[in-house]
C-alpha cells in the first residue's frame, strides 16, 4: 500500500509541475509585490517588505500530536547593498525559518545568492517500549548553499545546493531542494500553487532517524536511515481586504521520504502506531503588510 501511494505521490507531482507551467494568465494585482518570492533581480537593490499575520492553523504531523490553535504567521526578507535577511514562518510553502546571506550576481531574470538554510527542524520525541525509554533530542542542522532563483512573469523557480552543515554532531551532510510556483489572479483573488522536492544525505537523515543496536527495545531492532526526498505542495488564495490588508487561506501537504516515515523514531513515538505518517496544514488567517 505505502509503495502504491508513493507511486501515486509522485504522478501527482509531475501532473502538478506540468499543470502550474501551462497555466496562463494576464496581469497580477499589486499584491503580487509581496509575495514571498525574493525581489526583482536588479544589482544592488535596497529593501523589502514585511507581512505579519494572525489567524487559526490546524497541523497533522508524525512529529508531534494534530494542532490546532491560533497563531502568528510571519513573511518578510530586507536586502542592503547585497546583504539580505528572509523570514519565513507560516502560511509558507517553504516555511524556513530565518536565513542570512549575499546576493552575489542578477540577470535580467535570476538572482544568484549564496544563503543559509534550515536544512531540518528539532527532533524530540521520546520511544517508550518494555520499560525502557529511548529520548531523541536534536537540534536544528543549519547549513550554507548557493541559490539560484528564476522569475518569469507570475512563475517562480528556485534551486538551492547546501553542502555546509553549520554542526559538530556529524559530518557530509548534504541538502538539495527544487520549488516551482504559479499565481494567477481570477477576479480580485490571488490564487497560488506550488510544489517542492527536498533532499537530504543519508548523514543526515541517520542523524535524526536511525537506532543504533544499543538503543534497540523488544519491539524495534536497530534502523539504519537511507538518504531521502520529501514532496511538499500546497495551494493558497488571498484576497485584498484594503490597501494593506490580506485574507489568506492555504492548505500544504508534505509526503516524508520513506526512510523518515519507516524510522521507528516516528513509527512508534509517543504510543505506538498512534502518529501520522506525513503532514498537513490548513490556515485561514488575516495579515497586515508594511
């Protein structure tokens, strides 16, 4: 059944990727401008924008029980003279936290950037099975890429190569990531799609998932993690409410690479059999851009 769906997962995606490119459209209205895109590519240019937005998220992930709450959602990225900060936490394809880096070189329709990145998140979660409790608790892996991104009337694409991971706890990781993404507008609605592959080096993902044979319990053996590629896509819409306000709502699903999925560490955290296998997010929420 998993290798059906993932067969599945993966037809989805390439009729997403050739359904975003065919999709046509004349104009996008001025809210396009803030996005979360990166700026037109033009040498040396100052500035940038802000949204900051509150609404209501429900989240189902193998990585902690469903949330469902009311929460802060932030977009923003400021270049000086090539230097350049981003933010990204929620209502966000990527969702990537906050990263730092260097503009190095625009064309007319790329921007090359040498960039930090939150490769993968914190892990902890805790086994318990037979009296005898295995805690995994590991920090955020930030690491160092190049990232070249494309933008073509209301397409992006965007690639990125990360193979610096800014951590002692292991070496050789390596980070890979592709996203493609499509507005349109129909009528005053602004209407978004975008779909993603992640990979990361079997380093990493054994730093996080795997067991060794002196963690093993009676009920999960000891677990070697493969390198692996996560599918994230998700679609959303926004409406202008006034000049400098935006309804939004979104819905993202993430299918994990099978070596994250098949890890005990996510099979049986909390009780066992208990957790979802991949994630989804829905947000309906109301933000003010600056």
């Amino acid at each position: 059944m998993k290798i059906h769906m993932k067969k599945t997962i993966q037809q989805l995606s390439l009729c997403l990727l050739i359904s975003l490119s065919a999709i046509n459209s004349n104009h996008l209205f001025a809210e396009e401008a803030i996005h979360e895109a990166p700026m037109p590519a033009q040498e040396d240019r100052n500035g940038g924008f802000l949204k900051l937005g509150y609404g209501y998220k429900i989240e189902v992930s193998p990585y902690e029980s469903e949330v469902n709450h009311f929460s802060m959602f932030l977009n923003g990225r400021y270049q000086w003279h090539g230097l350049f900060v981003e933010a990204s936490y929620g209502a966000n394809e990527r969702n990537e936290g906050l990263s730092i880096g260097y503009n190095l070189y625009n064309t007319a329709d790329w921007n090359f950037d040498v960039s930090t990145i939150n490769a993968h998140g914190e892990i902890n979660v805790e086994i318990i099975d037979t009296g005898k409790t295995l805690s995994q608790h590991f920090d955020n892996t930030d690491m160092i890429g190049l990232r070249a991104t494309g933008n073509f009337d209301q397409t992006t694409i965007q690639f990125m190569l990360a193979p610096y991971a800014m951590s002692s706890d292991y070496d050789d990781a390596f980070y890979a990531s592709m996203w493609l993404g499509r507005s349109w507008q129909v009528k005053n609605w602004e209407l978004h799609g975008s779909i993603g592959l992640e990979y990361r080096s079997q380093e990493m993902l054994d730093h996080y998932y795997g067991i060794s044979a002196e963690e093993a319990t009676e009920h999960f053996g000891p677990y070697e993690a493969d390198a692996g590629i996560d599918v994230t896509a998700q679609i959303s819409a926004s409406y202008p409410i006034s000049a400098n306000i935006l309804f939004e709502s979104y819905f993202k699903y993430t299918d994990f690479a099978s070596s994250i999925s098949n890890s005990p560490v996510m099979k049986f955290a909390g009780s066992f059999g208990d957790r979802a296998e991949e994630r989804t997010e829905v947000g309906v929420l109301v933000s003010y851009v600056f």
